[in-house]
C-alpha cells in the first residue's frame, strides 16, 4: 500500500508540475491523491490488517473504509476517522484497493453482495477456496490471494521461542523491527519465518502496480521508469541493468493481459491477476532468481518501507 501509495503522489507530480518558487516558503505542495483502501470482515485478523495499514502503509483514517456485520465493535478506529459501517458494495465501489477478510462460510454471500460493483484489485484473505473458486463466485479476474505455507512444529527448535503468537502485529514489529524481514515473500532466510508468503505475491505486486499506473493513463515507459524508482528502490547511481526494462515487459503483454482489452497502444493493456499463477513470465522468473539484481532490489526496498514508518516513530531502524 506504501509503494502504491508513493507512486500516486510521483504521478500527481509528473502530471501537474507545480511551478518553482524563489522561496521553500512559497513553494507549492502537490495535491494528495492518496489511495482508498477497503475492508470486508472487521474480526481479528480484519482489525489487524486496519491497524496495520494506519501504521506502516500511508494510509490515513479518512482514507481507509471497513465493512461489518457488526460496526459498533470499531469504536475505537471510528474515533480515529476510519469509515465504518456495513454496506459491502459501497465500500467496493469506493475504493482503490479492497481487502476481503470474512469467514469461509460467508463468502458466498459476501460475493453475491459485491459483484458487479468491483473496479480494483481484491485481496481475498479467506482460506479454504481456491482462486478459480474465488474468480467464479465474484466473476471477477483482478484476485490477489496469496498463499501461505507452515512450518511444521519442532518442539526442539527454539527458534518458535522468537514468535509470540499471542501478540498483536504491531507490537512484534514495534519490539523487533527486523521481524518484517521474514514477511517478504522473496526472502531468502525461509527457515526464519513459521508462516511463508508464497513468491508469487511479489509478481502480483508488480503486475498491479502496472494496471494502476494504465488506469491513470501514465505511457509505458513512465510506467517503467516508476516502477524501477517506486517499487524496486533505483536510484541515479544503479546500474539500469538491474531493473526492468520495457522489452521484458512488451514481450509477455499478451500473456498476461486481459482478453479483449482495448487500450491504447502507448499505454500496457490490463494485466489479468489471475493468469500469473500458471504463467512464466520473464520479470517473474527474475524475480525468483535466488541471486538476482531484482530480487535483492525487492527485498531492500520491502524493508525500506518498515523502516521509514519505524523511523517517524522512534524506533530504532537500519535507518538509525
């Protein structure tokens, strides 16, 4: 959310220059266009992901809309300026960016409620249903689920002695910052981590940072050029090698985009999330390089992003 967050803004900027001034005092702040994050299903693991995104993503109160059977229970987001209430398809037809966080046994109904209303990517958290299960109940293609998988318990590891599972998310981050390390899904220390992010959500990550910057009408190699600043951390002295370029990505287009999407040609078509599972694409099998320029940009740059709200805090950082 921080990435897409920050390429907003990059974009605000490269559309609307905002004229010089002789002095910082004058000088004019671009204009926010933040993004509007939504959540469906406020229980334990919905309340989580909320604070969560209010703590690490750049997302402000006013900006992030929850959905509930039971909206008194957000008391305490509510007074902090979080939309709460319960009406699933306002909230998916407001957002930018829907997380779907109900139990198994409502997602049928959830879906029912919601389809035809969806105009952004989804992220199904709900375990038991399988994405083309998921695609068919909201016939719906743009579906991040991501896949996890459990180490299985040794009681003579005591490495599962560093994981208190009875704390919140924040509070494990907040007293071991380096934690987030093993939440990235191109993490190389596998064996750190008790639950593991499948690879895939890295591809998912870049292949719906494309569709955002297509839906706001930013040309392929802006889009390119962003991608390489915003999601992978380049910077004037990297070797442009290392990231990715638009021959990569125009060859694989029709792979991956969507059936039928008419789009101008100066601008990439509408990738289909749902095709990324069972395809090889090249930026994705760089990705998975174990020793790759990519994959090592990823990871920096997913830790950059903990570090920078750990650091607003005072808590100490690689940044410190």
């Amino acid at each position: 959310m921080a990435i897409l967050n920050d390429a907003r803004q990059k974009i605000v900027e490269i559309k609307f220059p905002v004229k010089k001034r002789s002095s910082k005092l004058l000088q004019e702040t671009p204009k926010r266009d933040p993004l509007l994050v939504g959540i469906i299903g406020c229980g334990r693991l919905g309340k989580q992901l909320a604070s969560t995104l209010l703590k690490f993503s750049d997302v402000h109160p006013e900006e992030l809309f929850l959905s509930t059977r039971r909206p008194e229970t957000l008391s305490a987001l509510q007074m902090k300026g979080v939309h709460c209430g319960f009406d699933n398809a306002k909230v998916c037809s407001t957002v930018h960016i829907l997380f779907i966080c109900c139990l198994p046994s409502q997602l049928p109904t959830v879906a029912k409620e919601i389809k035809g209303h969806l105009k952004c990517p989804v992220y199904v958290l709900v375990g038991g249903a399988p994405l083309s299960r998921i695609c068919q109940l909201l016939e719906y293609d743009q579906i991040i689920k991501p896949e996890f998988s459990w180490k299985k318990t040794d009681p003579d590891d005591d490495s599962y002695n560093n994981w208190n599972i009875g704390k919140e998310i924040n509070e494990i981050l907040r007293e071991d910052p380096s934690s987030c390390d093993v939440t990235c899904p191109l993490n190389l220390n596998k064996d750190a981590a008790i639950v593991q992010t499948g690879e895939v959500w890295a591809e998912l990550a870049v292949l719906a940072f494309f569709n955002m910057c297509t839906d706001k009408e930013l040309d392929k190699e802006e889009t390119i050029r962003l991608c390489n600043t915003i999601m992978f951390g380049m910077g004037p002295t990297d070797d442009t090698l290392d990231g990715i370029s638009l021959d990569e990505v125009v060859s694989d287009e029709n792979l991956l985009a969507i059936s039928n999407a008419n789009v101008d040609e100066k601008y990439f078509p509408r990738f289909d999330l749902s095709k990324v599972s069972s395809s090889r694409w090249k930026i994705g099998e760089r990705l998975k390089e174990p020793c790759g320029s990519l994959r090592r940009m990823f990871i920096k740059r997913y830790r950059a992003v903990f570090d920078k709200f750990q650091y607003w805090k005072g808590v100490p950082t690689s940044m410190s």
